[in-house]
C-alpha cells in the first residue's frame, strides 16, 4: 500500500498530528515503599507437586513510567524485594518455570498469576496465586502501528503480526483481522456487547477452509504495504516483502502498490485501506463466522489487544478481552512498535504481556538489542 507523497501529507495532516510524550513521568523522591513477593518453591497440580525452577516477577506502576522485571531461582531466595518506590498501585505479575518427574517424565510446566494492589508507605507483602499457563493458540503477537521515525509522516511500514502458540496447525481461511471503534454497552453495562469495527480485512479461503495454514510456532505477518520500508530516511522501518499477507487497495488509496504477499479481503464499509491509529486503538481477531455491517459479537474474538501513548486514555475492549493497554508513553513516528514478552503467552493484560521495540521485529522474536527503554520527563 504505498501511496502518494501529496495524499499521503493530507491523510497525516487530517488525523495524526505531532505531540509530546504522554505518561513518561518521573517519581518524586518521597514516600517511598517496598514491596515484598513471596516466591513458590514447589507448586501442586493434579495431586503431584512441580518443582520451581525459575520465577520471573514483572513490576508496573499505574502512575509512572515503572517497569521492572527480575528472574530468579526459587530454590536460592524465597521471597524478592522492589525496593525505593513511590507509593502508588502497582501491578505484579509471576511467570513460573517448574519441573515435576525425573528422566524419560520429566515434564517442564508454566505457571502464571497476577495480582494489582496500592502500596501507600512502609512493606508491602504480595503473593499471586499462581495457576498453571497455557498457550492459547492463535495470538496477535506484534503491532507496529507509530509510523517510521522521523516526521515526513510515513506510515505505511505499518503490520500485524499473528503468532500460532498451539501443538497443531491453524488454518485463517475466512478470520477477519480489524481495529475497533468501539465496544458498545448492552443490557446497562458498559463495554459489554458487540464490537464495531472501523476498518477490518478478511483472510482469504472460506470460513471452516483449509487453504491459510499458520503451523505450530510460527509467525504471521500482515503488512499494511508488502515492501521493504528500510531506507536512509527510515532506517529502523522493517523490510515487509517477505510478508506473508497484505492490504492492496488501489481503488481506495491513490497510487496503491501491490506487493508480493497474498493479498487480504476488505471488508467492512465505507472501505478503507489499512491505516492503524498512531495514537491509540484496538486491534481483534475475530473467526469471521458473523458479521453484521460493521459489528461482530464478542463471542467470535479470538484475541484483542489495546494501545494507548497516555494513561488517560478510556479504555475501548472490556476486561475479559484486554485488563489493560501497552504502549504508554509511544509518540507517533517514533518507529516503536509492541510485541509480547513471551510468543505467544496471553494473559489478556498487554500491559504485562507486551515491551516496547525500538526496531519492529516481523516473523520473530525480538531479543534484548530491539528493546526500548524511555527516558524519564518531569511534568
């Protein structure tokens, strides 16, 4: 999807106008806290007990720009320790490796649990229970949707990337692929019906089809354009001509070019080409078996993930489909873009789930070298 330098001026000028960070908001040095995260040595699952072997703790504050995560190995330390915090409510999470059985049982298992609590002076204690994790199947693995950095308003480096997390292959034939205007309310409560969607893309292959396999483990790229987007004047925008799906809509977006991917179906009206707000939106999966206009039911969602550059931001998905959204603090035309921490591991929280990239990572995993880590701001 590449479109012309004239339209292309108008479009950002119309709807993604440049402003500062958001939410990057250094602590005061006051009233400091120190939270306290017991750490499971063994845990029970079906009457066997599992060994830990690793524990990686995930700290968030809901307020300032706090991320910190720390593995380590139960069997030496039982308990770990954030120490200087502000007070405020923080987020914690634990991702547990455990082994149960020896030799040819030997079984390594995943356990998950989270926990928000306020901590407002001295110690505070917090233990998540944990449960045992799973691969849900079919993911949305990466957004990239800041646009390329810089300020020449280039976004058509814009992607989606799916990621199959399950033991068996998963066919897309027919799943619609969409970002969300809105969750509307139903019977008096908020954000708990229907999804309406603004834009939204059709696999191709019928619904139940076999045509559009994505194998266990493996990466699925939608691109907006299916080009390589990395030049002089965008050197961190990815190389998208090796991906495998994209939108090509020339009757829609003047000097639209069609790349090699397998194109995807538009299918919701007025019909549009794949644009991403670089502020904030949502992206869902659905399964594509109903679509009425521009609404799909929340029973079809196959997985939702939220963005938001400011902690202001009303949330779009209810909790069931997303506790809360990733991307606090990303500008447009940063070239950041959010992918999960684990691939494929979802606990419906992108808040935990997801890192920021400094360099977008299409069909793989980033390593520590993509990571972003934003420089802090008074306010």
């Amino acid at each position: 999807m590449t479109r012309l330098p004239l339209l292309l001026g108008l479009l950002a000028a119309a709807f993604v106008g440049c402003e500062p960070d958001a939410g990057l908001v250094a602590p005061p040095s006051e009233g400091r806290v120190e939270i306290v995260v017991p750490l499971p040595r063994a845990v029970l699952i079906g009457g066997d007990s599992a060994r830990s072997v690793r524990a990686t703790v995930t700290l968030q504050s809901a307020t300032y720009r706090i991320d910190q995560t720390r593995t380590v190995d139960p069997s030496m330390t039982d308990t770990l320790v954030f120490r200087g915090l502000p007070a405020d409510e923080y987020r914690i999470r634990i991702e547990l490796d455990g082994v149960r059985g020896s030799g040819a049982q030997r079984d390594t298992l995943t356990f998950q649990g989270d926990t928000t609590a306020t901590a407002l002076g001295g110690q505070v204690r917090l233990g998540p229970s944990v449960r045992p994790a799973r691969l849900p199947g079919l993911v949305i693995q990466e957004i990239s949707y800041s646009g390329a950095k810089g300020s020449d308003f280039y976004y058509q480096d814009q992607f989606v990337e799916l990621y199959n997390g399950a033991d068996s292959t998963i066919y897309l034939d027919g799943m619609i692929l969409g970002q969300v205007t809105k969750q509307l309310d139903a019977g008096g409560i908020v954000r708990a019906g229907p999804i309406q969607l603004t834009r939204a893309y059709r696999f191709p292959g019928a619904v139940g089809g076999r045509t559009q396999p994505i194998r266990p483990r493996q990466f699925i790229t939608v691109a907006s354009d299916g080009i390589n987007h990395t030049s002089a004047l965008h050197p961190n925008s990815p190389d998208l001509s090796t991906a495998d799906y994209e939108v090509y809509a020339p009757q829609f977006s003047l000097g639209d070019v069609d790349g090699p991917p397998v194109n995807m179906v538009i299918v919701v009206n007025p019909k549009q080409d794949f644009v991403l707000n670089l502020n904030s939106g949502a992206v869902v999966l659905t399964t594509g078996v109903s679509l009425s206009g521009d609404l799909v039911p929340t029973s079809e969602v196959i997985d939702g993930v939220e963005y938001a550059n400011s902690l202001t931001n009303i949330p779009t998905l209810n909790e069931a489909l997303d506790k809360a959204y990733t991307g606090i603090g990303v500008t447009r035309y940063s070239g950041i873009s959010v992918e999960r921490k684990r691939p494929g591991f979802d606990f419906n929280h992108s808040a935990l789930d997801f890192v920021l990239l400094n360099r977008p990572a299409p069909g793989r995993q980033h390593d520590a070298a993509d990571l972003y880590t934003p420089r802090l701001v008074r306010r």
